[in-house]
C-alpha cells in the first residue's frame, strides 16, 4: 500500500513542478506560489513515506520511475492547457492574399512585410497567436503555402496591437453580459 502511494504522490508532485516552474517562467507568480505550497507539502510527506519503511530501497525505486513518469504527465498536461502566446514569423515566396485574408477571417491578426531574399523578394507574415491555436495557424499556413518558412518564438510580453485590443473587447462584452 506504502509503494502505491508513492507512486500515485509522485505523479501528482512533478506534474505540480512542472506548472510551477512554467508559471514562473511566464511570470505568473501567485499562481507558482500556491503550487509551490502544494508541491512542498506532496513532496515532504513522499520522502517521509520513502524513508519511513523497511522497504527503502524498493521505495526509493519507485520514486524516482513516479518522478520520471510524472515528468511525462507534466508536459502532457502542459501542452493541453498551452498557456502563453506564440509569434509566427512566416516567410513566403509570394504575396498570397488569399492566405492573408484567412489568417485574418479566423482571428488572427497580420502584419506583412516585405524583404529582400538572396533571389528575389520575399514577404513576411508576423502573426502572434495563442498558443492554443498555433497548431491551427501552422495547418493554415500549410495548407496555403506548404513551402513557406516557419519559425515559432514564445512571446514574453507585449503591448497594443490587434490581439491586446480584441482581449480588451472580450472582457468588456463579458463583464458587460455579467
């Protein structure tokens, strides 16, 4: 019974670390804080559980396979809840309008600029999405260009533009709705 809850502790622990340590890095420090409590009080009682039986080494064991397990259940549940923004950086061959207005019709705002490659011009799709919908503006962009460059950056932080002000416009027909 000791073993099995070590195990379940520790698929509940590293999960928590791995919101956690996501949480900071997005500077979403309360939320980091309480699972940081959480995450103490799972971890002190799990060691307190290995090193109390006389089955140590066996316990230690399944520890250490619950935090490499928790490490996948983490990520899996990390990527579900993809918390943040991402910048698309999209370079095409050519002006391709018809790709451009339906990045636009579903949501996502575009600026387009216009470069000089090693050949001849290209232009550049600058596209900040949540990053819920990343895998959605990629098919896109695929669908439309499948031989367009793509790069994916995480967006720390930003101001204005056409994403800042549909959020405001959210919240304001929410509140207004309450």
């Amino acid at each position: 019974m000791q073993i099995i809850l070590i195990i379940l502790l520790q698929l509940a622990y590293v999960p928590i670390l791995t919101l956690r340590t996501i949480f900071m890095v997005k500077n979403m420090t309360t939320f980091a804080a309480m699972l940081g409590f959480l995450e103490s009080l799972i971890y002190v009682f799990g060691l307190s559980l290995v090193f109390s039986g006389d089955q140590s080494v066996i316990a230690m064991v399944v520890y250490a396979l619950g935090f490499g397990v928790g490490i996948l259940v983490g990520g899996a549940v990390e990527n579900k809840l993809a918390i943040g923004y991402n910048n698309i950086v999209a370079n095409l061959m050519n002006k391709n309008m018809e790709l451009i207005n339906k990045l636009r019709e579903q949501g996502f705002g575009v600026t387009v600029s216009e470069g000089e490659g090693r050949d001849s011009k290209r232009y550049r799709l600058d596209i900040l999405t949540k990053r819920s919908r990343e895998n959605e503006l990629l098919d896109l962009i695929e669908e439309y260009e499948p031989r367009a460059f793509i790069i994916s950056y995480e967006a720390r932080q930003f101001k204005g533009g056409f994403l800042v002000n549909a959020m405001k416009k959210a919240r304001r027909k929410k509140l207004n709705n309450k």
